[in-house]
C-alpha cells in the first residue's frame, strides 16, 4: 500500500495556499466607483466568452470576503494569494484615485490577518483598466508610466500589512492570449502588437520589482510565469528542433532576460524583429533581483514541426489525440511537468528560491446530496505534490505550493463551464461547499 503524503515532509518553513484573482472571483463589476477593465469589455462583447457568460457578480467576493476567508481559516489555510484590480483603486488607470476601491483592499487585507491568514497581493493579473487599452495598452510604452503610479499606490497603502507581492502574473499568457491569439482580452491580434506588449511587460515587471524594493525594502518580491514541460512528438530532428522554439518562447521568454541573459533569440529567431522595439539600456532595465519565482504549472506539451504555422512552425499536438488522460480543459494529467519545470529554473545560475503559485486541474464536478465526491481532483494534487516533494528531496530550491484555486469562478474565455476550486460554488444562490478535495487539503495542512 502506497504511504500517506504528509506536509510535515516539506519542513517548517514551506509555504502551503491558495490563489485567485480580482477579476474571477470579485464581481461588483461597476460598484463603488470601479473603471471599466479590459476584461469587463471583452467579456461583455458578445462572442467572446463560452455562452456568452459574464463577471458581472461571479463569485461576488467583493461582498462575500469574510465568509470565504474565515472558510480559508477553517480549512488550515494560513496564505492567500490574491489580486489587486487596478481600474478600482484607479479607475481611468492613472490619475484620480478611487478611495472606495482602496478601502475594499484594506478590509480584505485586515481580515486575513486578523483571521492568521498571511496575505499574498499579484499587482497585476490581467485586468488593465480599459481606459489605458484606449490609449493602445501594453503595445504603448507609456504603460511604464502608468504601471509605476498603480504600483507605488498599490505599494503605498498596502505595504504597511503586506509583505510578499507577485508583480505580474504569467505575462506569456496575457501578451500571447491578448495581443497575438485574440482569445483574450483585450482581443488584438498579429505580431505587431505582440512583440512590442511582451517588451513592454518584460520591463514593467522589473520596473515594478524596483518600485516595490524602493518602498518596502524588507518585503519579499516575486513574479510569476506560466511553465509547461515541452518534449517532441519524436526524436524526428525538425521536432526536436520545434521543441527547442516552444520551450524558448513558453518557458524562456520572460525569465532569461530577468536573469540578465537576454531574450532566447537563437532559438526562437522571429525574436529578432523585437529589436526595432528595444531602446538603450532597456536589456539592462529588464534585469531585476526577484526574492522568488512563481512557477504556475498545469500540464505538458508535444510538439511537432510544422510549415504551416506562421513565425513558428510549430504545432501541439493536443492531448485528446494521444490517448491520455486529460483534464475539462483538454489538458493532459502528467505529474511529472511540474517536477521538471521545478529542476529546469533551478538549474539557472543565481535563481532565487522557488514556489509553485499555480497549480490545479478543472474536471465535470457533480454536486450531489450536498457533496462534490472529486475524486479526480485530489488525486491530481497529491500526485503533482509528490512530485514537489521529489525535487525537494533532491535539494531542488522548492519553498512553496499553492493551489489554483480556492472557489469555483470565471474562467476568462472559457466562462463558467471549468471548475477549479477547492470549494464549490453555486453561482445561482452563492452558496459554498467544501469538495472532497478541499477536505482532503484541510487535513493535509492539518499535519503542518
């Protein structure tokens, strides 16, 4: 019989939570002075989100805070990593200052620590005020500017209480869904307006680590990114070949240039065409001193060569034709990519430590006679736990793990259909109910 994973096995110091995000979970989508996100835009745009469903409310935290963090509380969850909503601290994203907005942030943040619960704040996960995306976005450089003014607020009331802070969250992600794909908001597409919002995010995570440091010189201060095992279909030179350009721009993109080793540009050549975006001294700005690096990790990905995909030529070749098991999300279940992502950033030299701030798995959740039986789900966290430990074990420099996610919410383009949580929600009547899972999580942190 195989034995019982125990959290004492991580030591004292490991760090065990859970993480939202403002715009999923919050609602109160025009409430006491809140700006228009982009996200509120795009997800009120017909078409763009699964049935055409809204934030409007979602989970209605902004209302409901108390009773989810004393839930957290009852569940042995000591850290909450949670965002913060630019447009409302900062409705028009620069300029007047929406003290209600601030007020909300000081609630949440006193409550956690009045309940021991240890505040985690992302400054930015994907939600920028729409009045900003007017202005051109993250393809415009003046985002530095107004980037800097809602980190140094953001800084300035909260930093008193808060002392760990994320300052971007998955910027492949937003820049790749929002300003290449289209698949988020704020929906453009093409390589011209990719290249300069991942340059632009690429100095505005340093710029905000240097802000943070100024400020609140005994916080710790991290940034996250999105992380995927990437192997070939086969050992095929030309998919080996593809492999090597979908780890440099999945994996690579963001983190090197932090490191101070530029942009992964010999294999990932169309990277070339940054150049005409990259001012003097912006590689040397791009360099910053992290405390930590998040690493969110959810599954792995095969590639193959491919002519037709522009830029590129690389394809994935996704998990429901493997003939793998799979997540709601079509994602393959492979516990071993978060053990492997976790060894490929710590092979860098002068990594800070690392903590894993996403991870999690959506699957068809049944509430039946008041009880959601995910069996699925906790298997898939004590397997990639496991798998934590491993690299633990082995000296890897591993210091945390948490969950994405707490409750059910919105899951950006793909609605309401995805379940991740730990506790269900019934969004009809906003009723929560701890899942099979999040039980099992309570008696696992129970052992800390």
């Amino acid at each position: 019989m195989k034995k019982e994973i125990h959290s004492k096995e991580f030591g004292e110091n490991f760090v065990w939570g859970v993480s939202t995000a403002a715009f999923q979970t919050e609602g109160a989508y025009n409430k006491d002075g809140k700006g228009l996100s982009i996200w509120d835009v795009f997800s009120l745009t017909k078409g763009n989100i699964r049935k055409n469903q809204t934030a409007k409310v979602s989970c209605d935290f902004y209302h409901r805070y108390k009773e989810d963090i004393l839930l957290m509380k009852s569940m042995n969850i000591k850290n909450f990593r949670f965002s913060i909503s630019w447009s409302r601290i900062l409705p028009d994203g620069t300029g007047k200052i929406n003290q209600k907005g601030i007020d909300f942030y000081n609630k949440v943040i006193d409550f956690c620590l009045a309940c021991n619960i240890e505040p985690w704040i992302t400054l930015y996960h994907w939600d920028l005020p729409h009045a900003l995306e007017l202005k051109g976005g993250w393809t415009n450089r003046e985002v530095l500017k107004w980037f800097s003014e809602f980190v140094t607020l953001s800084a300035t009331c909260f930093g008193d209480r808060v002392k760990r802070w994320m300052v971007l969250n998955e910027p492949m992600v937003f820049t790749g869904g929002g300003y290449f794909l289209g698949v988020h908001a704020p929906g453009k597409k093409r390589l011209k307006n990719f290249l300069p919002a991942l340059h632009h995010a690429q100095l505005a995570q340093a710029t905000g680590g240097r802000i943070l440091r100024k400020l609140l010189p005994d916080s710790e201060i991290g940034t996250t990114y999105s992380c995927s095992y990437i192997v070939p279909k086969n050992h095929k030179p030309r998919n080996i070949k593809a492999a090597q350009k979908a780890d440099a721009l999945l994996n690579r993109l963001f983190i090197e240039p932090v490191l101070g080793l530029g942009y992964p540009k010999k294999d990932l050549p169309m990277l070339k065409r940054l150049d005409k975006y990259i001012l003097p001294g912006d590689m040397e700005n791009s360099k910053f001193q992290f405390d930590f690096i998040g690493i969110q990790n959810y599954t792995r990905e095969v590639v193959q060569h491919s002519y037709f995909v522009p830029y590129l030529q690389v394809k994935i070749v996704k998990a429901p034709k493997r003939n793998v098991t799979t997540t709601l999300m079509d994602w393959e279940v492979y516990p071993p990519s978060i053990y492997e992502m976790i060894g490929k950033y710590n092979n860098y030299e002068n990594i800070p430590k690392l903590i894993v701030t996403e991870n999690g798995a959506a699957f068809k959740d049944k509430f039946k006679s008041g009880k959601v039986k995910d069996k699925k789900r906790k298997k898939y966290l004590i397997t990639h736990i496991e798998q934590i430990l491993k690299a633990k074990k082995e000296g890897k420099n591993i210091h945390g793990y948490f969950v994405w996610t707490f409750t059910d919410n919105f899951e950006w383009a793909e609605g309401y259909q995805p379940s991740f949580g730990l506790v269900h929600v019934d969004f009809e009547t906003q009723k929560r109910t701890v899942k099979h899972s999040g039980k099992w999580y309570k008696k696992f942190l129970a052992k800390t």
